[in-house]
C-alpha cells in the first residue's frame, strides 16, 4: 500500500489551508519507508510543543476567553496599545472575520489537530497515540467552543480533498468517546503530559457544556449528563491525588510542578531552557516602574475585584520570592505600589504610581498610565530570564470540585454543591456562603479561576455572556460565536460563516 505523507511533516502550515499546500507531496513511499524517515516521539512532542503558543500567548486563546468577558481589558492608554483597535473590539465585542488574533488562534488550533492525527500514521506504540488522540480531542472541543464547527481529517486520509467540518453534536461525542478508548494507555502521571485525569477532566468539561454547545441562546442540561461530571469528579477526588492548596498561588509557581498540589494537567515549561509566553500574564500588566518592567497593558474590571472579601488570599497575598524581591504581591494590584523597600513607586511623570478601579477602554487623561487594577496570577520567576520556570496551568482540582457542585446544583442538590463551594472558599480564606445559586456560583468561579482561560465558557454556560459590563454594552447573540476567518472559508467550502458575520 501507497502512502501521501508530507516530507517536511512539521513545517507550520493550517490544517484548513490544506489547498495552499506548497510541500511536495510524495505517493512512492511505503509506510515502513515513511516511518524510517520520522520518529514518533518527536512529533509526539512537537504536538505538545504546538500547544504553546496558542494556548500561553497573551494574544491568543486566552484573550478569546478572558478580554471578551468581565474579566480583563486590554485598554488604549494614549498612543500606546491602540494596535488599530484589535484589543478593544475583542472586549466591546465588535470582533470581525478578520481578526488577526482570532485568526491566528483558529489556524494555530487546528494544526494541532493535523499534527496528531498525522502521528496516528506512523505506528506509534499505544500510550504516544493516547497521548495524541488526547491533545488532539483537547483541541477540537477549544475549537467547538470558539467556533462552533471543526474542521477534521481521518488519519491517512487525503490532504489534497476539503477536511469535513464536524459540528456541535458530533464533536461532544467524538471526544465523549475518544476519552473512553484512550484512557486505559494513559500514564497516571506526570501532570505535564496528557494522563488519565486529564481524559477524566476533559470528559466533564465536554459534558458540562454540552447543552451550551448545542444551544448557546439557551442552553440544558440533562440529568445524565449531569450525573456523568459528578461520577467522574467523584473518581478524581476518591483518588486522594490532589487537594487544595494552603497557599493558592503556589499553583501557578516557578516550581509548580513541585508545589501546585491541585494541578492535574499543565504545559511544561523549562525555567531559562524553553518555554511558551506564560512570562506575559506578568508583563502585560505591570508598570514601566516595576520589577520587571512590563508593558503596562492589561487591567481586570473594578466588578471582580469588588467581589472579594479582604480576607481572602485569591484577592492579594505576599508571595515568598516575588514580593521580597520586588515588592508586588500576587494576585491583584491596586491602590498605592510600592518596590521591596517598601518605598512608594511613581509613574513616568513623577505622579504616585497608584492604580485605579476606574479605566476606560481608551485612555486620554494625565494618568491613564496608572487605571485599572492589575493582575499577577502566575507568581513571577526572576531566575529564568525569558523562558520563565512556571508550567502553564489547564486543568487543577479546585475546578473539578467547581464542576461537580455545578452539576448538582442542576440536578437539584444545592445543599451538597454548598458543601463543596464552601470549602473552596474555606480554603480560600473567604467567609461561607449561606445559600447558593447560579448566579453565585458563576461568581464563585470568576473569583477561583480568574485569567485562566475559562471565563467566557462559564459566561455563556451560564447566559450571561451578551450583557453588558463596564465599558461594553449588550451584545448581540452572534457574538456567541466567532467568526470563521475569511481566509479559512476561501480554503474549505465545506466551512459555512457563522450568522450574523
């Protein structure tokens, strides 16, 4: 038998532009020459590595999930990240098919999906094609929930011929099912490589936003479903793996993957070795002034930092190594700053640099280089130079426990799901709740998981996400979606735009 594969296999082309191919396409190899000429751990970790940049980039994924909600902005301060609007459209939903950072993001996903489907050529042993078909899986359900439909191709399958598009229902059940083939060649560990609780957390997170997925306008949730999330989180917590942590930002750490006891699947990355840009979820927020000196970007909304109580630590804690060293404590940023001295800080004028809860998405004032209250989730490492030691976090605990109380509270078990926000929130060191709702708990998961990339999954989950909030109005339902880039719709007809683009 005759094999197509691409000779430079790795090369950075997008699985939906498979029209443009410009690799020249071999048809006189046999599988086994085909596989004398690759190695299947390489492209096993060139799959993890195409996770990166998608996933840790500021401008990204996360910007998807985080500056489209009432989590993060990305305001314009003077002449300084204007970027002709990119970042404000994302937050004031006026996004376009255009979007370079949308586009960018689709295309960089669905090479993932390319890569290890291309893998499952090569005759890898079952544990590299568990591996795979995970990281693969993980991409098609981000894909889904950015898009709505997901471009795919059968391993071995002609690259020449328009990859079908796979809509809602077919993608929960293909990973529904991936999941349960795959798990049994799974290692039990470590968290930095795709392992068996991280299938068990995906499988949840597919069944939990299924109804979302199939009606975004209105989504259910049926019992089974339901019931399935508990069971499964329920085989987590009994495992006695993880618990939650005494010290909340020890999670996103240098060290981690020592320390962050609630982490069950993470990007590894190497401190001054390699890494993705986890390095920006500090820069894009800091000060000129500060320690490093950052880019003076992003802010979350004045809302969010007014939900939580003083007492508690996911608000603002010292952090052994960040704040000795430079003063900034973890957590959010607001109010008077100070270095390690315990000296006040100033802006680039001279005034106090002392951070506000107002920001407008485009600043013009004297002090627009000092609005907005900012964020440190991920604990900084000045060790590691650029390539910083934190491995960047997907799944940990404290959001499997979010998702069971979630789907008991929709079956009617609000007494139980109480329990376990409660003991979030405990842990946390924040008072407990006396009754809980939707509308609390979409607010109890704001204040756990904030800037992790979750956000706007919950919002629309939950149906709030066309309301307004500060410095965006209420949107309309097509921004329930994004939109197919342009580009991907000339290269595969089988694409249709979704409405309202």
């Amino acid at each position: 038998m005759k094999y197509k594969i691409i000779l430079l296999l790795m090369v950075g082309f997008s699985f939906q532009t498979c029209t443009d191919l410009k690799e020249e396409l071999r048809e006189d190899l046999t599988k086994d020459q085909a596989s004398e000429l690759v190695k299947v751990d390489a492209l096993l970790q060139a799959a993890y590595d195409g996770l990166k940049l998608p996933y840790q980039d500021q401008s990204r994924f996360w910007a998807a999930q985080e500056h489209t909600t009432d989590a993060a902005m990305g305001p314009t301060r003077g002449p300084d990240w204007d970027d002709n609007g990119i970042w404000r459209s994302l937050h004031a939903h006026t996004w376009t098919a255009d979007h370079s950072f949308l586009t960018s993001t689709f295309s960089e996903l669905l090479q993932v999906v390319y890569s290890t489907t291309n893998l499952l050529q090569f005759d890898p042993t079952p544990q590299q094609a568990a591996e795979a078909r995970y990281l693969r899986a993980y991409v098609m359900l981000s894909v889904l929930d950015g898009w709505g439909q997901v471009p795919f191709r059968e391993a071995g399958s002609s690259l020449l011929e328009d990859a079908q598009v796979l809509g809602p229902q077919e993608v929960v059940d293909f990973v529904v099912s991936e999941m349960d083939a795959i798990i049994n060649d799974l290692p039990a560990a470590p968290a930095n490589r795709a392992n068996k609780d991280a299938a068990r957390v995906l499988k949840m997170k597919a069944l939990l936003n299924k109804g979302a997925f199939l009606n975004r306008e209105t989504p259910t949730f049926a019992a089974a479903d339901m019931n399935a999330v508990a069971t499964i989180a329920d085989q987590i917590i009994g495992s006695g793996k993880y618990q939650l942590a005494d010290n909340y930002f020890d999670n996103f750490a240098p060290n981690n993957d020592v320390v962050g006891k609630e982490n069950i699947w993470t990007a590894e990355n190497v401190g001054g070795v390699s890494s993705g840009n986890v390095r920006s979820r500090w820069f894009c927020t800091l000060h000129y002034n500060q320690n490093p000196s950052g880019w003076n970007g992003f802010t979350t909304l004045g809302d969010l930092y007014a939900s939580f109580e003083d007492s508690d630590m996911r608000k603002k804690s010292s952090y052994t190594g960040m704040t000795d060293v430079s003063g900034i404590n973890a957590g959010f940023l607001f109010g008077q700053q100070f270095n390690e001295k315990g000296e006040a800080l100033k802006d680039r004028k001279g005034n106090p640099l002392s951070f506000t809860k107002e920001v407008a998405i485009k600043e013009s004032g004297d002090n627009l280089e000092i609005t907005g209250i900012r964020v440190i989730k991920y604990p900084i490492d000045y060790k590691s130079g650029d390539n910083c030691d934190n491995d960047y976090v997907y799944y940990r605990y404290a959001d499997v426990l979010l998702m069971k109380a979630e789907a008991m509270l929709r079956t009617g078990n609000a007494a139980g799901a109480l329990d376990i926000v409660n003991q979030i929130r405990t842990k946390r060191g924040a008072s407990p709740l006396a009754a809980l709702t939707t509308d609390n708990l979409l607010a109890e998961r704001g204040r756990e998981l904030y800037w992790e990339g979750h956000r706007r999954t919950d919002l629309i989950r939950f149906g709030k996400y066309l309301a307004a909030w500060e410095e965006k109005s209420a949107s309309g339902k097509e921004r329930l979606l994004f939109p197919i880039p342009t580009q991907s719709l000339a290269s595969n007809p089988n694409l249709q735009q979704n409405p309202g683009y």
